[in-house]
C-alpha cells in the first residue's frame, strides 16, 4: 500500500482523488495548501504526490520547488494537475522537476495506471505526460 499526497485548495477536488486512491487500496493524505504539503512531504514521506496547479499562497510550482529541495523528496514522483489551457505550463513544470502532468478533467482509468506504475516500481525520474 503506497501513501499518496493529494494537495488541492478545492476540498471536493481532493476528496474525490481521495476515494479513488483509496478504492485502489492507497492511503490517501490530504493537504489543501502547498504550506501544508511540504510539511507533510517532510513528515510522513509519501510514495506519490498528486498537486494542483493553481492554488492560493504557494501555487502548485513553488510547492514543488521546494518539495524537490527536500532530500527525500528528490526522486519523489510528482504529477502537477491543472485545468490550465497554457501549453507552456507543461514545459515550465517539467523544467522544475515534475515527473509528469495531468489536465483536468482527466479519466481515473489514466490515474490509476499513473498510480500503479509509479508506486510499484518505486521513483521515477522521467517525465510522463498523460
């Protein structure tokens, strides 16, 4: 069973991916801010982070740079979600370390895949668009 970070300010958001993680037999944590993220990455070290683009405060691009400045959180996978239509949000966030991306609205068959992949065989360090 592999810990999963679901970080989004919208609570319905994150309580979806949060029955999803959990219907694939996953423990779901959830954080509704990239403050709040970080400080779980540093505490309880999940397996996987599943963070939202756009957010209040940190947005989803300063949360990841400064889970990837954490030790543990180097080869961490981390996969931005984002209802964005800005194609260079995808090349700006891979550039700063995401492992991949996922556009809203995006299929739970795709997410579980996502899941399976890269808590299975452990980090991965190449990016995945989905």
């Amino acid at each position: 069973m592999a810990r999963i970070l679901i970080v989004d300010d919208e609570k319905c958001n994150v309580g979806i991916l949060s029955l999803v993680v959990t219907n694939l037999g996953h423990e779901p944590i959830e954080a509704y801010s990239g403050k709040h993220a970080i400080n779980i990455v540093a505490t309880k070290q999940p397996n996987l982070v599943l963070l939202d683009f756009m957010m209040p405060g940190i947005n989803g691009v300063e949360t990841l740079r400064h889970i990837r400045d954490l030790p543990y959180a180097k080869s961490l996978p981390i996969f931005i979600i984002t209802a964005s239509q800005d194609l260079s949000v995808e090349e700006h966030v891979r550039s700063i370390g995401a492992t991949g991306f996922l556009k809203k609205p995006f299929d739970l068959n795709t997410l579980k895949v996502l899941i399976e992949e890269h808590c299975d065989k452990g980090p991965v360090n190449t990016f995945t668009k989905l």
